[in-house]
C-alpha cells in the first residue's frame, strides 16, 4: 500500500513539473512586459482568451492545418498586443500605476463582453483526443506533456533572442535603464512596440497550448488570469527567471496539495502559501 501511494506521489510531482511548465510560459510574456514597459497587463489572459478563439474557428470552423491555425492565432494575438499598446497603453505611459491598471483592466471587460457578444457563452473545444502516456501505474495527458515540451522551447527561444540579437539586448538594456538607453540610440517606443509584440506572440503560444486542454469560453481568462498575475509576483515582477521558478513552485503545490486532498484545496494551499511568502518577501521570493 506504502508503494502504491508513493508511486501516486510522484505522478502528482511530475505532473506538477509538467503543469508548471504551462504556467512558466504564461508568465513569461507578462513578466517582459512589466520588465521593459513596467506597466501590468490586467488583460494578458484574455489576449489568450482571443487566441484560443482563432485557433478554434481557423481549425474547426475553416478546417485550417492544426499547426497552421496555431501560427496564424500567435500572429494576431501579436498584432494585438501591438495594438494594445499603441492605442491604450502608450497614452497611459506617464499616468500613475493605479490609472494604468484601471485601463488595462477596463480593456479586460471590454474583450470579455466582445467574446460574450460575439461567440456566446457556449463551451468549445477543437475535438481532439489526446491519448494518454502510460508509464507503469502513472498516466500523464499527451496534451500536457506537449505543452511542457513547447513551454520549455519558448522559454529556450526568448532566452536566446534576448541575448544572442541586437532588439534582445536593447530590450534588456532599456528594461534596465530606459532613461539613458535613448542617448545610446536605442529608440524607447519602437523598442516598447516590439516588446508588447512578444508578449503577444507568448500569449497567443499559450493559447495554442491551453486549447489543446481546456475548453474555450468567455470566461476563461479568469480561470488563468490570477493564477499568472500571482506567480509573476510570487518570481518578483519583472524577473523572467523568477517567474520561470515560482510557476514550478505554484504548480507543485497545486498539484501535491491535490494529491493529499483534493485539487480545490490545490489551489486553496497554493493560495495561502502566495500569502504567507509576500509577509516574508513582500518583493517576491525572487525578486532583485
């Protein structure tokens, strides 16, 4: 019996590395955005939410190629949060956090109540059925296991654009110092332009991996949305490797949590653990 529940143990722990990966690529785009524009996306979960739509209706409705459709999804959701950006943000660089917030917080509702109007509130799903990876008594969804795959692939790409190219390194050098960056020729704007680019290809990367797991809705950015804000504070706002490391310590609560109890009570215990780590490092466990 002692054998049996350790091997259920460590399904929950892989499977929290492989829910932690998700979690780590949804981070990711957030996080650069905050680290070079140093505004907060309320409304990063629903530019997925609008990716997961466009992969739905390119492949189910179009009968687009799958990977095609995905492709398609991350360039809009880029093109996006291109115009984000220099329609609602650029306005607001200068305005105090809290108007920011508020802003990018009403462009939440307004594409929550777009999807509603548009799409209705009907669950959809693109149909397909994943099999399961069977390793003795553990099982692990294919689909999770390609998201981790892919998640680690992102994260591996933006790491060497941000440092193996020129935009990458003006990107970090202007997250960096963005006062002095525009006397070494680096152009603020166009460099803010293409960051909020990236993190809209990252977002709309994480739609084409949530829709391959959860149904599309309304709604749903609510079901990630916090869950992204929490572990890109929990890592240190800003800091790409410690929202990469606080995702897998959020999701192995979740999960081990889920393991002991039930995966409501997951969440619960990863909750309290978020609030218990901002009394010690209110800055994040991470943060620099």
């Amino acid at each position: 019996m002692t054998e049996l529940l350790d091997i259920y143990l460590l399904e929950a722990v892989l499977n929290g590395l492989l829910l932690g990966g998700l979690f780590a690529l949804l981070s990711l785009g957030l996080n650069l955005i905050f680290g070079v524009i140093d505004v907060v996306w309320i409304c990063y979960a629903e530019l997925m939410m609008c990716g997961m739509y466009a992969v739905y209706y390119l492949y189910v409705q179009f009968h687009w190629p799958l990977a095609l459709a995905m492709l398609a999804a991350i360039g809009i959701v880029a093109l996006l949060g291109f115009l984000l950006h220099q329609f609602v943000i650029r306005p607001v660089l200068a305005a105090e956090p809290i108007n920011q917030l508020l802003v990018t917080g009403g462009v939440l509702f307004f594409l929550q109540a777009a999807a509603t109007l548009a799409f209705g509130i009907d669950f959809r799903n693109l149909g397909l059925a994943l099999p399961a990876l069977r390793v003795g008594d553990m099982s692990f969804s294919a689909a999770r296991l390609i998201a981790f795959g892919v998640a680690l692939l992102g994260v591996l790409g933006l790491f060497l654009f941000l440092n193996r190219t020129y935009v990458g390194t003006a990107i970090r050098a202007i997250s960096q110092d963005r006062a002095v960056m525009p006397l070494m020729g680096v152009s603020g704007p166009r460099i803010f332009a293409i960051t909020s680019a990236l993190g809209g290809a990252l977002a709309g990367l994480g739609a084409c991996l949530l829709v391959l797991q959860y149904d599309v809705h309304p709604a749903i950015g609510l079901s990630f949305g916090p869950i992204v804000f929490l572990i890109c504070v929990l890592g240190g706002l800003g800091n790409l490797l410690g929202g990469f490391a606080a995702a897998f310590v959020f999701a192995q609560f979740i999960s081990i949590g889920g393991y002991f109890f039930a995966i409501e009570w997951g969440y619960v215990i990863a909750f309290a653990f978020f609030i218990a780590a901002m009394f010690w490092r209110p800055r994040g466990l991470f943060s620099r």
